[in-house]
C-alpha cells in the first residue's frame, strides 16, 4: 500500500486525503484532484505536478465550489490571473455540457428501470381474458352497436328541458308532497330482491317504518304529508304525477324481473359448465347440502334417543288447509306435494332442502332417483311418492306419524334453506281419524317449534274469519315476543274480494290484529285454488292480483311485504342469519357430549373396540355363517350314528308292542311270520318314511344348535345370544324338507324290510346282540314300573327310611297272587281271563284287601310283560349257536330263531335308512339351511327395530352414541369451515 508524501502534494491535497487510505496501483494526482490542481498548482511554475499520485480517495468535497484564491499584486501573477478571467465564460460552458450529459444519463436510465418495473408488475397481473365467459354475449354486442359518446351529445341540456315543462303553481307548497311521493316511489322500486337492495323485513306494530332507499331523509310523516297535500290548489296533477309514478314502478319492476330471469338462465349455464367440469375444478357440496347431512343424522339422532337439537331449521306451520304447502310449493317452484280437496293430505313432518342447481329436480334422502320436475309425469311419481311414504310411515291405529321424510329439491334461482311441513293443526277429530290426533300434531309441532333457533313460518288463511285460527295462539305460546316468527297471509285475493273492509287485512299485516307477534308480516296469493295450475300460471296471477289490487294502491300494503319471491327472500336471510348465530355453538355442545362419551368408554370398557349395532351385526353374522358351513364337515359316519340311534329311538316302541310282542305270543313260527310280514308292510305304508323324514330334521337341528352352542365357548361375547337364538328359530321355522324323497325313502325300505337272508355268521351275532340289548332294556323299563307300583322292598324301607303308601299295599298284594298263578301256569297267555280275575279278588278279599279289577289287569300286564322278556332272552341265549340251523331253515331242529330273523331286518332297515337320510341331509338339507339363515341374516339386517331388539346393553348404546356423535361433530366442523370460506 502506497502512502502520500509530503514531498509529493500540497497541503490541499494532503488534507483532502485520508492518511490510511491506498491503492494497489499508481495514477497521476491531477486525474484524482483536478479541481484542487486548478488551484493551487495554477500558479506556482516553481512547483512541478508529480506525475502519479499515491492515493485514491472518494469524498464529497471533491463536487463542491471551491473560491479561487485572491491574486498577488502586481507582478507576473496578476497578468496570469487577469489572463484567467477572460475565459470564465468558456469554462462555465464547458462544465455546463458536462452537466447535461449527466442529465441526460440519469433520465435514460430512470426510464429504463420504470419500464422493466411495469413490465415485472404486468406479468403479476392474472389474465382477465378467461373470465370473459361471465359477462352475457348481449352485453359485448350492445356496447359495439351503440355509440355513448354520441348518444350522450345528442341529449338536450337540462336548461333546455325546463323550458318545456309547464309552469307549477306554487312549488314551495307542494315540495313537501314531492317529498312523500319520492319516498313512495324508492320504497316500492327499492324493496325490489334484484334491484341491489337488500330485503327488509316488514316493520314491528308501533315501529318507525324503513325505507328501502332514499336520496334525502323524509322530514314529513304521511298523515302531515296529506294534510298539507289537500292544502294544494293542484290535486288533480299530484294524483296524475302520483298514478304516474306507479306505472313507472310497475315499469320498472317488470324490467327487474326481466333482468332476474336473464340472470336466472345466465346461472343455469353456469351451473351446467362448471357440472360437465369445464373449468375443471373441484366439485365441493354446497353449503345447504352439508347442513341437510347434518339435519338428517340429527334428525336419526333424535327420534332414537328421544332429544331434540337446536339447529335451525324453518318449521311452516298453520291450520288445516290454510295453504302450508301451496306456500312451499310456490318457494320450491314445483308443485310436489299430494293436493286434496278438505281432507288431510299431510300425515308425516316433510323436510325439504332447497338449493340452487343447474336442472329442476327432486331426490330423496334414502334414494338415488332423480325426478325431473319440468316434466309432468315425473311429478306425478314424485306425489305418489310422498304419498305412499307418508302412509308407510303412519303405524296402524294412528292417523298421524312422527317420522321425518327427507327431501331435496334444486333448481336455477332457488333460495338456499331447509324447510319442515308439519301437518296442518286442526281443532275437531272427525270420523276415521284416531281420537289422539289432534293432541299428536300439536305435539309434533311444539317440538319443532320449541328449538330456540327454529324459525317459525306462520301460515294464516286470509279468506276466513281471524277469530277462527288455531295456529296464532299456539305461535305465541313458542315465541311470546315474535323473534323468531315471520307471519304469511294466504289467499288474499280472496280476502280482499269477500272482507267489506279492507283496513282488517292492513291490521293483520301490521300485526294489530292477532295477539302473536313476528319479525315480518306478508302477504301472498298462492294460485285460484285449481290443482291443475302450474308454478308459471300462479306467479303470473299473483303478480297481475297486486298489481292492480288497491291494496298496494292505497298503501295497504308495502311492496316489500307482497308476493311468495320476497316471501322467500326474507326467510332465507333469516335462516342463514341464525345459522351463522347458533352454529357454532351447537357444535361445541357436541364436542363437550363427544369427550363425556368417549371418557365413559375408557372407563367401563377399555380393552374392547367401539363396534357399534351394525359392526356387532356384521361380526355376528359372520360367526353364524361359520358354525353353519361347519356342518357340512361333519363326517357321514357320525351322521348315520346318530340318525339310527335316533331312529331307533323313535320307532323301538313301536316295534317291540306292536309287532314283536303280538306276533310272539303266537306260539307257531308260520303265524309269527305272517304277522310280522303284514305289520311291517301296514308300518312301512304309513308310518315309517314320516318318522324317519321327522328324525332327520330334528338331528339336523339338534347338530345345528350343538355347533353353535361349541362356538360360543371360543371366547364368544354373549352379546349376541338373543340375535343366533332367534336366527336359528327362523332359519328352522323357514326350513321346508323336501319331501319328494319319501316316496324312494319308503320303497327302500319296503325292500329291506322284506329281505330275509342273512349272509354270515357276524350278521347273525350283531342281530343277536341288537335283539339282546332291546329286550334288556325293556325288561330294565318293566321293573321298574313294577317297583313303582308296588312300593319299595324292605331293604329299601330300612336303608332309606321310606315306607308303601296305603295304594302300593294293595298293589303289592295283588302283584304276589299274580305271581303265584303265573308260576303255576308259565306257559300262559298274555291276559288273565274273568274267572280268573274273579279268584284273584276274592282270594285278596280273604286276606282283607280290596282291589279293584281293572287294577288286577294292570298289575298282571307288567307282570306277564316281564315274565316274556325273560323267557325271550333265554331264548336269544339259545339262538347265538343257531345260525347253522337257520341256514339249513331249522329242518330237523326244535329251535326255531324267527325273532333273531326280524330284529335282523328291523337293523338292516335301520342301517339303510340312515345312509340314505345322511345323503339327503348332506347333499340337499344342510346346503339348503345355509340359504335359509342367509337370508335371515338379511332380512334382519334391514330391519333396524329387530336389530335393535336383539343387540342390545349399555355397550352398544354407548358405541352408538359415539359414533352418531362424532360424525356429526364433524359434519358441523366442515360446515363451519365451508361457511367461513364463503363469508
């Protein structure tokens, strides 16, 4: 770093240059300092300019002014000095040219940067040319083919005017009464849904009236107004200016009209751009969509827990053909509901949700049809509809139902609410209707109408007498102080032309009249009461009634407070204003009941997941479905075991009383057989295929119940113990065998009974050992009947402290003289001639014991009875070595086997017939059970009322509870949210 000497500049330099500052490279000093060279090295010759300078530096003082300094006298310097002030003009000049250089610079570059900002800025900016589709094509074509600068030269001066316009007597007197015609004109064009101004509602009894729009504040009231205007020597041309003033709002309503319906169509075609995605954006639902879900599981809510929430809603309500639903109508721009002349047609609240779409057409909640409301025949579906679920939803025995039916209706410049129709109120029970009806509907109406927020649309008939309503005083008693009611009087047409005094009707509209009160009193006309008028034909009435009707002529009635279209306006603003009001705190009501819900679960049931009714059916279900398919793997081996221990069951009785013992006691094989062979054939006809198909089904059942009584030990909840019992009770109940296999099941066994031969030595055993263990076991049942008939031994009297009882006495005496006889006479037959029970009662008579004969006959009965299975398994010893001789057909042999021989065949038909019933039952029945409890489990899962009879607890009633909870937390957040985005 190079420094500055002493030796090198002057003491000008030198102060001008800081003494730590250097450069990397060398220049002269008169290139750093020329204005300072100019001064003080001008004139000193003695002095020699270095030729490079050893600092470069950068200061401010460099630019300024500096004074020359003062010349010597005299001499050499004063020629130098005045030599130098000959050319100050061509310096100046010189330092001038500089100075417009840099000028010159500093605007090119200035400009330059400006340019390059807008450019920047105009990048920024969104093209506006895509939006150019908003604005109708009519516009563009009106602003190319009229010229306004031209059109705007052409109109006269406003001099000009005045002086064609007629002289006015004394305007001082009659400016007042401008005033008020003014006022006249801005209320009724002002009070106009599509002229810019907001709605207003009609005024509250003893208020001060609000005007719509003015352009001055009216300093007259109307009473001091006409005062001063029949103070007016020109009356006559006030009412002309005043009946002008009219035509011109009546002119000016109907280009406002004309305007909504252009903009009405504009909107169709963008609903229907934005439906096919031309601008390809997100679908979202639509505000009142997203509060209709809410409304409806509300509304499930609700009606199962027996609550009532505090969402809004609008609840019409009035008397009985007082045209509550000729009022919806008219708001829905359809005619959808079920008409009637006189009678009842609303039996069920109706929920209706309006929206704005770009078609016309009506959906139920619990459907996907569209109906079409531009076309005739699917608004006749549409009532039919109605109709038939109103009558579904009406139990028997009422006349009334409670239960909501939810509709939603869109359309091109339909209003955004939801609406409840409730049946109309009505004052006398009349023939075929329940005696409670008219407590039911003012019982629904009063828990609609007690929501605080619930905003109550009062429908009063206008062509009757007031005296004669209902509705009023039920209105009053939900909402005393009018917050929340708007009051609509109906058929006014018909009032004005029946009531002699027009005055009552402004009463009414006023609210002076009935002792309820409202937010807004209007009037409306609803058609000529014809049910085959169109929505079209029935504005165009109403609005050709109003404008010609005195009434509105004479100021009865204020602009705003006539016609259905400010009707819905008014309650469409109102609807959305308590939304935005109760929303969300309706929806922290719900968080706080979420949190003491959930806390519940945690501490009751903490290891189990929250399932609710249908999630617990579901996973029944599908247990039910498992133990079902679970007896198709049972093995036939275990199927024919217990249908032949069944059947068997079924039919020892009858074979060993019937058949074996009759034929037995016949003494002759030849007899024995022949006895045999027509009983069996009698049994196989007509009885055995029924007891056989009859066993079946019960083991099918008896299977069914011991799988599933084997799954619920898995770890089963016992929650569903109700709903697999009542399942299985139906599935059998439902269960049709079929039938056409018994006519096969009774020729097989028809043949195996009839088959005789049996083939081997183990045959002969099984049926020796069948036969055996039959009699055995009814020997077992004989003694035991006779021991309970004669009363206990004496051991069993000294062991167990019992004793006979005075009836048992007799009945061992007789079993003892009995014995006695038949062991003198072994060979006898099986029922005790007279004689002989006349000896066996007189010989009891000898010991003093008096028996009756019928007794005697029992007694000897189980005591033959015995004696027979005795000698019969004696018999059955005798016959284990007989099967040589059967196959020689006992030629040359005493002992005949021919009992072995039936209990051989009674076994083999046993055998068959299970085969052949497991084979039916596996390959038709169990596949066929399966179906039956399909559809069970369907039909029960559509049905609600059975689910919940058969799931029931604390359990299912808390995960319910949640569940409904939760979604309807966050139906209402994103309802919330969706309403603060297009706030």
């Amino acid at each position: 770093m190079l420094r500055v000497g002493s030796a090198v500049a002057c003491m000008a330099c030198r102060n001008l240059v800081s003494p730590n500052m250097g450069v990397r490279f060398r220049m002269p000093l008169q290139k750093l300092h020329p204005l300072s060279r100019a001064i003080h090295h001008r004139y000193n010759a003695s002095v020699t300019p270095p030729h490079r300078s050893a600092a470069r530096h950068f200061t401010s003082m460099s630019r300024l002014p500096m004074q020359p300094p003062k010349p010597s006298p005299g001499g050499h310097g004063s020629w130098r000095y005045q030599q130098h002030r000959n050319f100050w003009m061509l310096r100046l000049a010189s330092r001038l040219l500089k100075l417009r250089y840099i000028v010159l610079g500093s605007a090119v570059g200035g400009g330059y940067t400006a340019k390059k900002t807008y450019e920047e800025w105009k990048d920024m900016l969104p093209d506006m040319g895509e939006y150019n589709w908003v604005i109708p094509d009519f516009f563009w074509e009106l602003s190319k083919q009229i010229d306004l600068d031209k059109l705007t030269k052409m109109l006269p001066e406003l001099v000009e005017i005045a002086k064609f316009l007629p002289e006015l007597p004394d305007l001082d007197k009659i400016g007042e009464n401008f005033t008020f015609l003014k006022s006249i004109l801005f209320t009724g064009v002002g009070s106009k849904g599509a002229s810019g101004q907001r709605l207003l509602l009609a005024e509250a009894p003893g208020d001060t009236p609000v005007k719509a729009a003015t352009d001055a504040p009216v300093t007259a009231t109307p009473e001091a107004s006409g005062k001063q205007f029949r103070k007016s020597s020109d009356k006559e041309k006030v009412d002309q200016l005043q009946e002008e003033l009219l035509r011109t709002q009546m002119k000016y309503q109907r280009m406002l009209e004309r305007l909504e319906k252009e903009n009405k169509e504009l909107r169709k075609v963008v609903l229907q751009k934005d439906e096919k995605g031309i601008h390809q954006r997100k679908v979202k639902k639509s505000l009142i969509d997203m509060y209709s879900e809410v409304l409806d599981i509300l509304s499930d809510f609700d009606s199962n827990y027996n609550t009532q929430d505090h969402l809004p809603r609008v609840v019409v309500v009035g008397d009985q053909s007082a045209g509550k639903t000729s009022v919806l109508e008219m708001i829905a721009q359809a005619r959808i509901f079920p008409r009637g002349s006189g009678e009842m047609m609303t039996r069920s609240p109706v929920k209706v949700t309006l929206s704005e779409g770009p078609h016309h057409v009506a959906m139920f909640k619990d459907s996907s049809r569209e109906f079409d409301l531009g076309k005739e025949e699917d608004l006749a579906a549409l009532r039919h509809e109605i109709e038939l679920r109103m009558r579904k939803s009406v139990k028997e025995g009422q006349t009334v139902s409670p239960e909501t039916i939810s509709l939603s209706v869109k359309g091109p410049g339909i209003q955004r609410m939801v609406l409840v129709d409730l049946p109309g109120v009505i004052s006398t029970v009349t023939a075929g209707m329940a005696t409670d009806t008219k407590e039911t509907i003012f019982g629904i109406s009063k828990n609609y109408m007690q929501n605080p927020n619930a905003i109550i649309l009062c429908i009063q008939d206008g062509s009757v007498d007031a005296e004669r309503s209902i509705v009023t005083d039920l209105v009053s008693q939900m909402d005393p102080h009018g917050k929340r009611t708007i009051f609509v009087l109906t058929k006014v047409d018909l009032a004005e032309k029946n009531l002699a005094s027009p005055n009552r009707i402004q009463q009414i509209v006023e609210g002076k009249l009935f002792p309820m009160k409202a937010l807004g009193y209007f009037a409306v006309v609803t058609g000529k009461g014809s049910a085959g008028e169109s929505i079209d034909s029935i504005k165009d009435y109403e609005e050709d009634f109003f404008q010609n009707s005195r009434l509105l002529r004479d100021g009865m009635l204020k602009a705003h407070q006539v016609t259905t279209k400010n009707l819905s306006l008014a309650v469409s603003d109102c609807f959305w204003k308590m939304v935005r009001e109760s929303v969300e705190q309706q929806a922290d009501a719900f968080k706080a009941s979420r949190f003491n819900l959930e806390t519940e679960w945690k501490n009751n049931y903490p290891r189990l997941r929250e399932l609710d009714r249908n999630e617990l059916f579901e996973k029944a279900k599908n247990e039910i479905l498992d133990e079902v398919i679970s007896l198709s793997q049972v093995t036939p081996k275990h199927w024919e075991a217990i249908l032949q221990k069944k059947l068997w069951e079924r039919v020892s009785t009858h074979v060993i009383e019937n058949i074996y013992l009759p034929a037995a006691q016949t003494m002759n094989s030849g007899t024995f057989n022949t006895t045999v062979d027509i009983k069996l054939k009698q049994w196989t006809d007509k009885q055995l295929p029924h007891k056989a198909l009859e066993v079946a089904w019960e083991t099918l059942q008896e299977e069914f119940a011991r799988f599933m009584a084997e799954y619920k030990g898995k770890d089963q909840d016992d929650i569903f113990d109700k709903l697999k019992e009542a399942v299985k009770d139906e599935s059998i109940k439902r269960h049709k065998w079929n039938e056409t296999a018994m006519d096969s099941l009774r020729v097989i066994q028809h043949n195996t009974l009839e088959d005789r031969s049996i083939t081997d030595k183990p045959q002969w055993d099984a049926a020796i050992q069948f036969m055996e263990e039959t009699l055995q076991a009814r020997l077992k049942d004989t003694d035991s009947v006779i021991n309970d008939m004669a009363g206990p031994y004496w051991k069993q009297r000294w062991m167990s402290w019992t004793s006979r009882s005075p009836e048992q006495h007799i009945c061992n005496e007789t079993k003892k003289e009995l014995e006695r006889l038949l062991k003198l006479h072994e060979d006898h037959t099986a029922y005790l001639a007279n004689d002989e029970v006349t000896t066996v009662r007189k010989n009891l008579e000898g010991r003093g014991v008096e028996v009756d004969p019928v007794l005697i006959k029992d007694t000897w009965h189980q005591l033959y009875r015995r004696h027979f299975l005795q000698k019969a398994l004696h018999h059955c010893n005798l016959c284990r070595r007989g099967f040589y001789y059967y196959q020689r057909q006992f030629v040359d042999s005493e002992l005949e086997c021919n009992d072995v021989v039936l209990f051989w065949r009674i076994q083999r038909m046993l055998l068959i017939t299970a085969n052949t019933l497991r084979q039916q039952l596996i390959n038709t029945e169990v596949r066929r059970l399966e179906k039956n409890v399909k559809e069970v489990l369907e039909d029960f899962g559509e049905d609600n009322e059975r689910k919940v009879h058969l799931i029931t607890g604390r359990r299912v009633q808390l995960a319910e509870d949640l569940k409904k909870v939760r979604e309807i937390q966050e139906k209402l957040e994103a309802f919330i949210e969706a309403l603060h985005e297009e706030k």
